[in-house]
C-alpha cells in the first residue's frame, strides 16, 4: 500500500507539473496573440495616419496655389492707379483681397481613435 500511496504521490507531482506547464504555454501563447493584434493595429493606424497626411498636403497644395493668386491680385491692388486696370479685374481683385481660405484637417483617423 505504502508503494502505491508513493506511487500517486509521484504522479500527482507530475500531473501537477503538467497543469502548471499547461497553463505557462497558454499564458505566453495568449501573450503573443495579443501583441500581434497590437503589432498589425499599430500598422493600420499609421497607414490612415499616411493617408490622412496625403490627403491634406493635397489639400494645402491647392491652398498655396489659390493665395498665390490671390497674392498677385494684392500686388496689383497696391500697383493700382486710376484707370488703369478694367473695373472686372478691379472685382476680381477686392474680391481676392476680402477672401479667406480655411484649412480643415483630415482627421478621420484621430475620431475613430477618439470613440
């Protein structure tokens, strides 16, 4: 009997062993799932973070252009002598000189962030 109790007492050692072996894998296994997920999310938010960029420098770009021209307009405001621009130019030009262009962010990204 003693051989026997010796017997279960090894074997649940092992069993023991076994369990707590078991649940190490797991843990470490669910570790790195968890930093795979974070890995692939960390990917996709600065590929939007990209786009976001993208779609603003294209946005900026044509910003610079318009108050180039607007620019133009006031150089010929301050060059303005009576009679020596057609009154339509003049418009264009007051226009150009009263207008305000607002730039708005991209940010689609940051709100989904955001929720």
């Amino acid at each position: 009997m003693s051989r026997t109790l010796r017997k279960s007492k090894s074997s649940y050692f092992f069993d023991f062993i076994i369990i707590i072996a078991g649940i190490t894998v797991s843990f470490i296994v669910n570790e790195w799932r968890e930093g795979k997920k974070l890995e692939t999310k960390k990917e996709q938010l600065l590929q939007d973070i990209s786009k976001d960029l993208y779609a603003d420098s294209l946005v900026l770009d044509k910003i610079i252009t318009l108050y180039k021209t607007m620019a133009r307009s006031h150089d010929s405001l301050l060059k303005y002598q009576r009679g020596t621009v057609d009154e339509d130019s003049l418009n264009i030009y007051l226009d150009h000189f009263t207008s305000y262009i607002p730039f708005n962010a991209t940010a689609n990204t940051y709100k989904r962030q955001a929720n």
